[in-house]
C-alpha cells in the first residue's frame, strides 16, 4: 500500500519531465543525496532526515525507475512507495557506510548528473564521495542543477493544490490576530499563541516562524523571540513557513500595536503599491529581474540587506528562482513564487511584506490571502 501523498501518476510525470531532459543532456544518471530530490522523486517524506548520522542516495536511470540505495532503516518506509529496486546496508557503519553498494550501483552509467549549484548540498561525508569517485574511474560527474530546477521549478496540479490548502490555513490564523497578540504581550507569548493556531487551524507542521518587533520596524527577520514585552507602536511581523502534506506556505503580516506611526504607515502603504506593481507585470514570459525593478522602482531606496524581493515555494521553504536584479529566469505557468519586498523605515529599521502566488495564463492568482491595504492595528 502506497503512503506517499501523491498517486503514482504524479510520479510517473515527474520523471518521465526529468528524463527527458536528461537524454537533451546525454546524461545516463541523475545521482541525488539531499531530502528535497529524494522526496521529489520518490515520495519518500521522513522527519528521520533531521539526523545527519546516516546518508541517502537515489539513483534516477535515463531510462527505467528510481533506485534507492539507502540504509536499512528506511527500507519499509521506502518499499511503500513507488520504488521498487531497493538496495540497503546496516548504517551507521564505521566501514562502508554504503560507498560500496553505491559504487556497484553508479558503475553501469558514463555520464552522471548531480547537483553541483546554488542552493544545492552534498548530504554525504566529502571523504566518501571522493572515496566513490575514486573507485569509479570512467563515470563522469556534471552540474545538473540548471536541469533538475527547471523540472521542480514548474509544480503540478495537485502540488499547487496542496500549497494552496496551507496557504488558506496560514492566511486563517493571520485573520485571528486581534485575538490573541495585545500590548505587553511578551513577544515569545505572541509566537506560540500563533503557532497553536495554525496547528488548530489544520496545519501539519510549522518548522518555520519567525518574525520581528519593535518601534516603527524591526531590525532582524531571522531570530527567535525574546521575552519583552511588545509597546505601543510596536511594529509586529511574523513570517511563517508551516507545512500541509510536506508542503509550505511562506508569508508574512505586520501588524501595528495600540499605534501606529506615520512613517509605519508610509512604509506599509509603499510596500503595497511594490507588490501591487509586481503582481501587475506578472505573467508568463516575465522575468524575475522584471518583477524585482518593478518593485524596487516603487520602494526607492536602495535594496535592503535582505537582497532579493521574493523566490520559489514548494517542498522547501525557498527554492530558486530568486527575485533579484541578475535573475533572469523566464517565469512560465505553474510556477509558485513569493513576492517580497522590503524596505528602509526609520533609524535602519526595515519593514517587510510577502505574497504567495501562483502563475497562470494572464494575471497571477494569489495564494495568500492578500493583506489588508492599510497597516492593521491591533
């Protein structure tokens, strides 16, 4: 019995897409160690990935199915998806610790294709894969980056389906907001308030949440909440990336406590016409260079350390491409992105704004619920 959550067509397509880009490439193997590709590709979705002791490969042919070649651990996880050639070895292992079953395994194939790019990682020891490399004298080992993004960049019908149902859950809890963040609420208070609700409101996880508080802005994006109590004229943002089905939304709302200043205001009024101006450009053919200017021409001010103005969503919180200045990726239908711009407010404070949409024929659709046009004050 099947427990992936995807039937075995969504499958099916995605690797008869990735094969046929493969044969353009004369590439004989794709060869994958990171939990996104292995998912992606096999259905295989485990909270087990969090321990680093033990590595993972998956094979994909030019022709033919999957072959994963894992520890013995994940064998019947592994066995009740699609996959069928199943290879295993006893892991951790001081010894081998899989490099020769891999190696028997990469043997047959000439050129092999790996991700060698941005936003890629090699989830083995450096010393086994120079082991395997070794001992594997006539494979040849290329970037496929560019070629496997191109393919997970363009999500299917149900995939969106499933971001669009974490998207609801997530813009649900955002609506409950009067009823529970209030003045000299410690900001930590805030956050877990929030993530219950997500929880209750259907969520499957929320490995995601993150945020900012201060006057007039916040400084940081990234951290953990601290104790203090939030002021009046605080600025609240929280930023979460929650799960449905191994899927994530990724937004933010801000929120204004007890006041809210003029330049609080303007901030949050300019960061609604940027996303307004780039929700106005987006269409297949755009470029994401095209909607990162269309932003920035609004905000006026020179770019915040944040960088870029929104990126890919899927299966991992960001995923390429990335909204930014020298990103020309062509955007084309099916594609999920957020947009998110950001901006100076006052005394380097920042302030910053996310959407999560969908490309289609014609305008994008939103899967967020669109923020209100004025900052809310709570």
């Amino acid at each position: 019995m099947l427990v992936t959550d995807f039937p075995v067509t969504e499958f099916e397509n995605r690797l008869e897409r990735v094969q046929h880009k493969m044969r353009g490439k004369k590439l004989d193997a794709l060869f994958f160690t990171s939990e996104a590709e292995i998912r992606y590709f096999t259905g295989f979705r485990t909270l087990f990935w969090q321990s680093p002791t033990r590595p993972w490969f998956l094979i994909i042919p030019a022709t033919g199915k999957p072959i994963a070649v894992i520890p013995e651990i994940g064998r019947a996880l592994m066995a009740a998806t699609w996959v069928d050639d199943i290879r295993t070895w006893s892991s951790p292992n001081m010894d081998d610790d899989g490099v020769t079953l891999l190696v028997s395994a990469l043997h047959l194939y000439k050129n092999v294709g790996m991700l060698m790019g941005a936003e890629s990682t090699l989830r083995m020891p450096l010393l086994d894969f120079n082991d395997m490399r070794q001992r594997l004298p006539g494979t040849h080992f290329y970037n496929a980056s560019p070629l496997v993004q191109s393919v997970r960049m363009i999500k299917s019908t149900a995939e969106i389906e499933k971001i669009s149902a974490i998207c609801e859950i997530a813009s649900n809890s955002f609506d409950h907001a009067e009823n529970f963040f209030y003045e000299e609420q410690p900001l930590d208070q805030a956050f877990k308030a929030f993530k219950i609700d997500l929880l209750k409101q259907g969520a499957e996880d929320v490995p995601y949440l993150v945020g900012g508080c201060g006057q007039d802005g916040y400084d940081d994006v990234i951290s953990p909440p601290n104790q203090r109590p939030m002021q009046k004229g605080d600025i609240l943002m929280l930023d979460t990336g929650a799960t449905k089905d191994g899927y994530f939304c990724d937004f933010d709302r801000n929120f204004a406590i007890s006041h809210a200043s003029d330049s609080a205001k303007h901030a949050y009024q300019t960061l609604t016409r940027a996303t307004d101006a780039a929700l106005n450009i987006t269409r297949p053919g755009a470029t994401c260079s095209d909607l990162f200017m269309a932003m920035q021409k609004i905000i006026d001010q020179p770019s915040t350390d944040v960088g870029r103005y929104g990126h890919g969503l899927g299966i991992g919180l960001t995923e390429p491409p990335s909204l930014i200045d020298f990103d020309e990726t062509v955007l084309q239908t099916g594609m999920v992105i957020t947009l998110e711009p950001s901006m100076t407010t006052s005394d380097q404070k920042i302030m910053v704004f996310e959407e999560n949409i969908v490309i289609e024929d014609g305008l994008p659709r939103l899967l967020s619920r669109r923020a209100q046009p004025e900052l809310p004050i709570l």
